[in-house]
C-alpha cells in the first residue's frame, strides 16, 4: 500500500465515512475508490456488450 498526502474535502470525507460506516479516513478512501474502480469495469463491460 502506498503512503499518499492529499488535501480531503473534510464534509465529503465525514458523509462518506458515515454513509460507509468506516471508523477511519483511510478506509473511507479505500472503499470509494474500490467502488469506483468496481462501477468503472461494469460500465467498461456493458459496453463491450452493447458494441457486439
């Protein structure tokens, strides 16, 4: 894992953290951006799919 300093929207980081209901600002950052890569392949897929 890599160690990266970034400035965080802090309200963003607080509604994330509580609509994920992570404990840490770390895990908050690694689930969103889980999510978005998991989101991103999908659309990635479906229009694979719609292009056949």
């Amino acid at each position: 894992m890599s160690v990266i300093e970034i400035d965080i929207d802090d309200e963003a980081l607080a509604i994330a953290m509580r609509h994920l209901g992570t404990r840490s600002p770390q895990d908050a950052v690694n689930a969103v951006l889980r999510e978005y890569v998991m989101r991103a392949g999908q659309a990635e897929a479906a229009e694979r799919d719609l292009r056949r």
